[in-house]
C-alpha cells in the first residue's frame, strides 16, 4: 500500500518531534550508539591493517624448487613444463645458479665471492601460487617431480604464519560479531524504554484504528536519526584518529617493509559501513522494540 | 450490526469469562450491559472491539468476523468501533482539539475533512471553545466530552462505552448519558457497560445483565436489577 507523501511528511515530522521531545532519552541512545561504534570502529581499523599485513606477507611466500646438478637443459625445461602443469601456480621463474649467487653476494657481502670459483648453489624455479595457503601442497607435489632436489619455502614459519593469521582472522570476526550484538542489544533497550514512555499513546492509535505501519513509521525514522547522530562522532573520530596515526607509524615502519593501508582507501570503506550499521542497528533496535508495545 | 452466537472466552489462566453467550444487537440500538463485578461485562465489550478474540464461537461486528480476522484486518474493524473508557484515554501532551483530530490523522483523513469534522463533533459535546486547552486543564466531566468528541469523529456505527460515567460525580454523570443519547438518535448503536443504577432504571433501554459467564437476562426497557 503506496503511503501518502502527507503522511509521509507526518511521520517525518512526528519523528522529530518525538526526539525533541524525549530528550534526554535520544541523548542516551544516540550516545549508546557513539560509544559502540567507537569501540567498534576502532577495532575494525586494527583488525583490517593487521589483515593487510598478513596478506601481504602470505603473498611474499614462494617455493624454490632446485634443479638437480645431473639435470640437463632440456630436464630443466621438462620440468618447468609439469611444474607448471600444477592447476594452484600462479608463476613460475628460473634464476640460474650463477644468478643466485651474485644474489647471495649483494646481501650478504662480498665474502661470498669466494665461492665464485665454485658455486655450490642450484639452479632454481621460484613457484608462486595463486593462493598462499596452497604453497606446502603444491611444494609437496614438486618435490615428487623427477629431477627436483628440494622444494623449500620455510615450511615452520610459513605454516605458522597461516595458523596464526588464519586464528587472528576468527578471533577478530567474533570479536567484532560480538561488539556489534551487544551495541544492538544496548540500543533496542534504549529505544525500548523511549518507546515504553509511550505505549499509551500507541494504545490509543491502536483503539482508534491505526494500522501497525502507521504506529512503526515515526519510530523507525526515529531510530534512523538516532542510528546517524549516533554515527557522527565515531566517524570524525576514527577518520582524525586514522590521519595521525598513519602517519606517525607509517614512516617508521615502512623500513621493515610493513605497509599500513592508506587514509582513503581504509576511512571511506570504513566510514559506510560504520553509518550502515549505525543506521541499521537504529532501525532494527526500534522495530523489535515497538513490536512489542503492538499487540495491544 | 452485533451478532454473538456460542461465544466462551477462557483466558490463558484458566477463567472462563463467558461460556455460549448468544445476542443480537441491532444498528441504532442502545444497549445497557450490567451485571456484579467480575461477571464477565468487560470480556463482552472488549470482543466487540476485538481486544479480545472469543475462544469458540462467532461475534461479528457490522459484517466483520472477529474471531478469524488478520491482525492487520483489525484496524478495520476498530474505525466502525468508537470506544470510551472510565479513565478517558486522552493523550496529556495533545490540546483538546488534537487529541480529536487523531482520530482522523492516523486514518490519513484529509486535512479538510479533519479541521471541518472536529469543529463539528466539539460543537455537538460543547467544547468548540476550549479547543486549545490541554486535558489537564478541563474537569473529568469535560475530558470525558473529548473522549466521547474522538469516538464518533469518524463516524463510527457503534459506540462502546465501558463504564464511562465510572469517574464522574452524578451531575456530570447525567449529562454525559444526554451526549450518549443524542448520539443514539443520530443513529448511532451503543453498547455500554455500566453499574450506575439510578441511570439504568431512569433512562430505560435495552438491559443485558451479564452473571457468571451468561446471560442473565434480556430485557427491552429493562431495569438495573441488583441492589447499587
């Protein structure tokens, strides 16, 4: 049923004049939900830095594979070939072993020249694949592969690595699952008792004939204004917050290859989903609240 | 216009209020419900509007079957229902005229049709020139006026008043009922609860005395019959 815009500006205006007129209630909604979203907000900046960090990490995992000495050329390229045939590898390069050496003499010093005279080093395919978490799979099935020596990626610390982030990535879903239960649970409750305030008056509609949506609409746009008020200041906060932070950390960290998301593409992201939760939760905490009050 | 056929209403704590209750109550009629207290009155007048649905049998209301009505079908049945209440039900925060013209606001009336219907329905109970005044600040004799200024703003077919002379002192009481007559002979049905006996035995009516779940006694031009 298609609702008349002079309803409809009825209800606007009956939503304002609720909120003016409950004040000190809409002060601890609206302030119910500022403080939740603030915790929350802040957490979900952590976690998705902290996110990043680990990606970024996991996606520097790769296997070398070394080349047996006995191998010819035309092995190597077989075994390129299967290497390859492998459905998880994103890439794979050669790097001869003469390559690897001057490798090892840039970092490690010119010390290791010495072995310039004879290089005890392989041959090796440096195997990437498409998703991190397959790297001790597909290192297992290349070391199968004739003509393969060993295949290394550092199993421990890489295995650890996905342990760690795989648990970090639960912990942080339930944690944040958790903060935004319970901003719902103190919302409705707020609003429950702004709509208590009033169950006479939504008696009295009932009596004279109102229909439920008629009743719900001022308190849904009610708890839509709550949800945005509530919203401002966990947002102004975490996008100022964020501004410093970043860059006061940023520089000293980026020396360890540690990169922090940037202030746009973390604050904007951020910024709508924190206004739809508020606005969600606003609206949910009204409904279940008023629905309640309905069946009179 | 009011037909119960075999109605019980056994609330979820085990009371029976009333067990096969039969009635017809015809459009124009004025109806009196008596009976001691606890007997049941209240259960009848709040099927009527379906605060209460009946646990077996029919009530059905100028056409409407309550018992099997949607919950979103109720407010359908409650704009041909005008309901008054001993404690008035008037919203504090509203003036006279807005707690009337809610009525007709929350029905999405015209705002026309509002400002011309409630000017109409003050003039019929007096109070046209105490619009702006909240209902705080008029007598329970006043207040009840407005109570009564909503109930038949949106022309309802039936009036159900339970007790609405409950509050008020017998002066005020008697000028209350000359409002619910001149009501009546608009044409309007009401059906009012009451235990004011000197009202029942004066301004004779039809009387349903209600004991014990049934019905007691069915009388045009009936007395009150119990001792006040």
């Amino acid at each position: 049923m298609a609702m008349k815009p002079r309803t409809f500006r009825r209800h606007f205006r009956e939503s304002f004049k609720n909120m003016r007129r409950n004040g000190w209630m809409t002060f601890a909604a609206v302030s119910a939900v500022t403080v939740t979203l603030l915790l929350t907000g802040v957490f979900l900046v952590i976690m998705l830095n902290l996110n990043k960090i680990g990606t970024d990490i996991e996606n520097d995992v790769e296997v070398r594979v070394h080349v047996k000495l006995t191998a010819s050329e035309s092995d190597r390229e077989r075994l390129k070939k299967q290497i390859e045939s492998l459905p998880e590898i994103e890439s794979i390069s050669f790097s001869s072993k003469e390559e690897e050496l001057q490798n090892l003499i840039k970092d490690m010093g010119s010390d290791f020249s010495l072995f310039e005279q004879n290089n005890p080093l392989y041959d090796v395919f440096i195997v990437k694949t498409a998703r991190p978490q397959d790297t001790p799979e597909v290192a297992r099935k290349i070391e199968q592969i004739e003509y393969t020596e060993k295949a290394v990626y550092g199993e421990e610390k890489v295995e650890n690595l996905f342990n760690f982030m795989k648990t970090a990535r639960n912990v942080g879903i339930v944690l944040v699952a958790g903060l935004l239960f319970t901003a719902m649970f103190l919302i409705s409750n707020t609003i429950k008792i702004t709509i208590f305030a009033r169950r006479k008056e939504i008696e009295i509609m009932k009596l004279v004939g109102a229909t439920n949506g008629f009743i719900r609409w001022p308190f849904l746009l009610e708890g839509l204004w709550i949800g945005m008020l509530g919203s401002i200041v966990p947002i102004a906060a975490i996008a100022a917050g964020y501004y410093y932070t970043e860059q006061a950390i940023a520089a000293r960290l980026s020396s360890h290859f540690i990169e922090f998301i940037g202030f746009l593409p973390l604050v904007l992201p951020v910024t709508v989903l924190l206004l739809v939760i508020a606005v969600f939760i606003g609206i949910w905490g009204s409904f279940i609240s008023v629905r309640r009050f309905m069946n009179v | 216009m009011i037909e119960m056929q075999g109605v019980t209403k056994k609330y979820p704590n085990g009371v029976t209020a009333l067990s096969g209750i039969d009635v017809t109550i015809k459009q124009g009629e004025f109806v009196y419900i008596v009976g001691p207290s606890g007997a049941g009155k209240s259960t009848f007048i709040k099927l009527i509007y379906r605060e209460e649905k009946p646990t077996d049998g029919q009530v059905v209301v100028g056409g409407i079957n309550t018992a099997n009505l949607k919950q979103r079908s109720v407010p359908t049945l409650r704009r041909q229902v005008g309901v008054v209440f001993q404690d008035f039900k008037l919203l504090p925060l509203l003036n006279v005229y807005e707690n009337v013209a809610f009525a007709l606001e929350v029905i999405e009336e015209e705002p026309k049709v509002i400002r011309k219907r409630v000017m109409e329905v003050l003039d019929l109970v007096g109070l046209k020139h105490k619009a702006r005044m909240l209902p705080t600040e008029l007598s329970g004799g006043e207040q009840q006026r407005v109570a009564i200024a909503r109930s038949i703003v949106n022309n309802p077919k039936v009036v159900i008043a339970d007790e609405p002379t409950g509050n008020l002192d017998p002066d005020t009481s008697w000028d209350i009922m000359s409002l619910f007559e001149t009501i009546n002979e608009r044409g309007t049905t009401i059906v009012m609860a009451t235990h004011n006996k000197e009202i029942v035995n004066t301004i004779r009516r039809r009387v349903i005395a209600i004991e014990n779940g049934r019905i007691a006694r069915d009388e045009q031009r009936g007395d009150y019959g119990y001792e006040a």
